[in-house]
C-alpha cells in the first residue's frame, strides 16, 4: 500500500505506523488504521482495504442509531469483522454543544461513561484482530480518542499522540460538509460553536495530562476499567516493532 494512501470514500484515514515508542520502537506500518466514517467507501477502495491491505477488523465507535440511519456502505458486503462499540460521554449525543475549554472533559467523559466499550476494543485489537481500522463520524472525537489511548498504551509518547489528534484538523472542513448531507448530523451540524470543530494538539495534550493525574497513567484506567494487563502487553507485542539491535 502506497504511504498516505487514503481510500477515496474518506476524508480522514491514516495509517497509524511508525511513530516512535518510549523503548525506542516504532509502532507498525498497515497495522492500525484511524478514519472518518467509512459509509462511502467504493468498491475499488474495499478491494484494497480487503485484498491488500488484510483488514481482519472495523471497530465502530459511531451509536447504534447512527449505524443503523447512515450504515456501513459496501465495505458491510465484505468478509471483514464489524463491531460497534458506541463511545458516548455524560452528554449522549454523537457531537455535544460545547465549547473548545470543556472538549476536554467531554472526552474524559468517555472515561466514565463508555469503559465497557474502550476496554472490548482493546481485547479484539489484542486477540488477533489487526490490521483494523477504528472510526467514528468525523474520525477526530470519539476515535481520536479511542487511538490515543492505545498509542498511548503501548508506548507513544504523549507529544506524538497529541500531534496525530491535531493532523485530523485539514480534513475538518471537508468532513463538516459530508456531515451536513447525512441524516444523523445534518439538522445540527451548522448549530454547534465553531470551536468544537477545531482539532488542535492541546487539547489531546490536556486529556492525557488529565488521564495521567486521575488514574496513574492510560494503563492504570484500563487496568482500573477491567483490563487485564496481560492484554495490553500482547497489544504492544503485535503493535510495535522492537528497536535494532
């Protein structure tokens, strides 16, 4: 697969390889993928997430209300595993009316409200389920934030973490106009603060400082949200290429 290779259908896919790990590794190239919704995928484009990119594994961050409005387009008619795993926060609507100085606690609320569904992704990342894409709607909220907790987890550093959240931010404008055609966010798209769009690396820097101050560190919520150790440790293995040598 040719890097930065971006199926047609999306706006916001990204292969999450090589960036650098706290022991000096790098994590795979073709492993894990983050995206926008894959609803409009073609077919030339599930052909090459199936045949040669290996896709074993869609984790749908999106609520069942959406899966079931928008669906899951072509790539429903392949043999790839689909799991929906809603992430919601104490405000149950897929984009919340907040402003920029609360996106923050938004997203710690994820933490909260939707652990059953982060720590089962970590399980079916973990128990052979790469390559895998993880998506949402808009690929920056909800996944940014299921993906920054994996990287995280297996040894990303926060910086660069914060630095993938904020490549989201050129898709942004193309994402807003898809979401103003779909029957799940047309009618309040166009209502929310501006701000709430914006996808700026400190916001993911002040999550994960938030995370590290309330529970230890990412491992200690999962491992405080039932995640056995062990889980991640085989996340890591499969995830991440040892440095040389």
């Amino acid at each position: 697969m040719t890097p930065g290779w971006q199926p047609a259908g999306t706006y916001n896919f990204r292969d999450l390889g090589g960036l650098s790990t706290e022991d000096g590794g790098r994590t795979r190239s073709g492993m894990l993928f983050r995206s926008d919704t894959m609803q409009e995928l073609t077919t030339d484009d599930v052909e090459a997430l199936v045949e040669r990119l290996g896709l074993r594994l869609v984790v749908d961050l999106r609520g069942p209300a959406e899966v079931e409005r928008e669906g899951r387009g072509l790539l429903a008619g392949s043999p790839v595993r689909h799991v929906n795993l809603p992430l919601d926060s104490k405000d149950d609507r897929a984009i919340p009316d907040l402003a920029l100085d609360t996106l923050v606690q938004h997203y710690l609320g994820y933490l909260s409200v939707s652990a059953g569904s982060l720590v089962q992704a970590f399980r079916m990342l973990a128990d052979d389920g790469l390559p895998a894409v993880v998506h949402c709607a808009a690929g920056k909220d909800r996944t940014g934030v299921t993906t920054a907790l994996v990287l995280r987890a297996v040894g990303v550093p926060a910086e660069v973490v914060a630095e993938d959240y904020a490549a989201s931010a050129p898709a942004v404008p193309q994402i807003l106009a898809r979401l103003r055609r779909l029957p799940s966010y047309a009618d309040r798209i166009d209502r929310l603060p501006v701000d709430v769009h914006a996808c700026e690396a400190q916001t993911m820097t002040h999550f994960l400082t938030e995370v590290d101050a309330q529970f230890g560190s990412v491992r200690g919520f999962l491992v405080d949200a039932g995640l056995e150790p062990s889980v991640v440790q085989r996340l890591h293995e499969r995830l991440v290429e040892p440095p040389p040598g």
